[in-house]
C-alpha cells in the first residue's frame, strides 16, 4: 500500500486571486451592457418595431423618458458597482477570518504538540485531547489529518517495555532491597501511566471513526498509519463506514485486547494488516459488509487469537490471506454470505494446517465422493 500523501487542495487555496476593482468594475459594465443590449435588440426583434419616425419631434414627455432612463441607467452601474465592492469585501472578510482560524490552530497546535513531549504522563494526557479537539475543529481537512498524524506517530514512537516482576530480575533466593522496590515500582507505575496515554489515543480514534460521515468530530475518510504500532489494548470501529482513505496496521503487534470492525461496512476504503503479528488479541469482523473495499492480511503471522468475520456480507470486497502464516488461532467466517473472498480457500486447504479455519457450507469445495 502506498503511504505517500498529497496534499489536498482547499477552498482557500485561491481566496485572494481576485482582479483588481478597476477591472472587475469594466468587465462586470461591459457584461452588464451586452446584456441590456440583448434584452432591447430581442424586444425591438420580437415586437417587429422595424420602422422607426426620424420625423417626429422631441416632446416633453419623451424627454422625461429620456431622463428617467438615464437615471435608471446610473442607478443599475451604481448597483453593480456596489455589488463588486461588497462581493470582493466578503471574500476578503472569509480570507481573513480563515487566516484568523488557522493562526490560532496553529498556536493551539504547537500547545498540545509540546504537551505530548512532556514527562509527566497527567499532561501528555491532556495534550491527547488538546489534539483530538484540535483535530475536530480544523478549520480543513488538510489541518485535521495533520493532528491526526501526530497522534499516530505517537503511537509509532519506541515506547517502555514492561519492567515486569522485580524478582525475576534478581539471582535466586535473593531478597530485594527497599530501595530497589521503590525503583522498580517506579519504573511499574511510569509504565503504566504511558501505557494510559497510548491507550486513550487507541480509544479516542475508535470514537472518532464510528460517529456518521459528514458530521462534527467524524474522522471517517481520514488515514491512519499505524504501521509498526504495539496494539496491546482495544480498539472500537463498530459501525464505521470506510467509503474513502485508508488505514494500515501494516507490521503492528497485537499483542492483547480487541481491534473492532463489527457492522463495518468497506465500500471503497482500504484496511491493511500487512505482515501484522496476532498473538493474543481478538479481531472481529461480525456483520460487517464488503462491497468494494478491501482488507489484506497479507504476510502476516497468526501464532494465537482469532480473526472472525461471522456473518459478513461479501458482494464484491476483497479480503486476502495471501502468504499468512498460521501457526494457530482461529479464522471463522461461519454464516458469512455472498462470495468467498480472494485467497481464502487456499488458506483453508493446507497453509493453515494448525490453524482453525471455518467456513460456510457454500463456500466449500464439492465432495467428489457424495
């Protein structure tokens, strides 16, 4: 999967490209002629006023018509003029108020970025959700996936391993002293304060993406490049709608907790679990719907857990097993409907030997001997 992002284009890429008065006053007075024009060659057309008097004399009346249209005719370029001076304020109003916007995401930004590098666990806390309120808030897509990315990058980052027990570290029959307890301890309770941080970013992204496309706070059809990331806790995208964008899990360990796509429904949008590592944690697809996007386990290990998909629906997604390797586990797509998804039915013919694939009845080979 390609992680290269390009920039997207805003509305406000072009706010200020606008002509200058001078000329925006003549094009906008010259259309406003040919217009007027065309309206009076039409009705002199329509009406069949094809002779005209040269005979007749200028009365009063006519020349108090004559003034009337004259004043018309300044009033409408007053009007037009007006409506230029007033139409290039307001754009330049919404530039403003948009640089306005961005200033102050932008110095909210580098708050929550600096709160993110502290040392106390409390206020990287905070920077957490100083961030995904910033990210609700962007004033453009390209803003939001800016905040986003910095909460998956810190996700990336080389994280404390668990100091575990104090007695394995110590020579048999050996007795810690007082000062060694309050160390390791410590050293536990950092651990687990860090651990807090990067679970709440685990949880506040599956928030994000199971609320409605097209509504505040959604971050559907956002990217997520959680590549790499030690996924030791769960995850909810019950009920998301991956209709764009993608998300790559690509070389992740899952090493505990549950990643949750139940309901899903992938109908353009990509979910990669490229050469992942499942050794302990649970993956459910259940009733989620496969239409036209894909999910690829491409290369990745299964050593324990399980990956299930009962009841899913598959019209024309595509989930590939391709090269996996299954040393245990289980794989379950028992009541799934539609058709079987592409590699499956090798890995349930032999690449998974110790593993436990089930499947739907329709999608089993026919029995030569029946």
């Amino acid at each position: 999967m390609t992680l290269n992002r390009r920039p997207r284009p805003t509305s406000h890429d072009r706010e200020l490209r606008l002509w200058k008065v001078g000329r925006a006053l003549v094009v906008t007075f010259a259309a406003a002629v040919l217009v007027a024009g065309g309206v009076f060659y039409g009705l002199v057309y329509l009406l069949d006023f094809q002779e005209i008097d040269h005979t007749a004399k200028l009365d009063a009346k006519t020349l108090f018509d004559l003034v009337k249209l004259s004043f018309g005719v300044v009033a409408g370029a007053g009007a037009l003029v007006a409506l230029v001076v007033a139409y290039r304020r307001q754009r330049v109003d919404e530039a403003g108020a948009y640089r306005e916007a961005t200033r102050l995401h932008t110095e909210r930004f580098s708050q929550a970025v600096d709160k993110l590098g502290s040392d106390s666990p409390a206020v990287r806390l905070g920077g957490v959700h100083a961030l995904a309120g910033l990210a609700d808030d962007a004033p453009d897509d390209d803003l939001r996936q800016t905040c986003i990315d910095v909460l998956c990058a810190y996700l990336r980052l080389p994280s404390a391993p668990d100091p575990g027990e104090l007695t394995a570290s110590l020579p048999a029959g050996t007795s810690p002293s007082e000062e060694q307890r309050d160390t390791h301890q410590n050293k536990k309770d950092r651990y687990r304060a860090m651990r807090e941080v990067r679970h709440t970013i685990l949880r506040l992204v599956g928030d994000h993406y199971r609320i409605p496309a097209g509504t505040h706070r959604s971050w559907q059809g956002c990217n997520l490049d959680l590549t790499g990331v030690t996924i030791d806790g769960s995850m909810n995208f019950n009920d998301a709608v991956f209709s764009k964008g993608w998300v790559t899990f690509a070389g992740a360990v899952f090493s505990g907790g549950m990643v949750a796509f139940g309901g899903a429904v992938f109908s353009g949008g990509a979910v990669n679990f490229s050469e992942a590592t499942f050794s302990g944690s649970a993956l459910s697809f259940n009733d989620a719907a496969f239409s036209s996007g894909s999910v690829s386990f491409y290369r990745a290990t299964f050593s324990d857990g399980w990956v299930h998909f009962g009841e899913a629906s598959f019209s024309a997604g595509i989930v590939s097993f391709r090269e996996a390797t299954f040393s245990g586990g289980t794989v379950n797509f028992e009541g799934a409907t539609g058709l079987p998804p592409i590699d499956l039915l090798s890995v349930a013919s032999g690449a998974s030997s110790s593993a436990t694939v089930t499947l739907p009845p329709s999608w089993l080979p026919p029995n030569p001997y029946s």
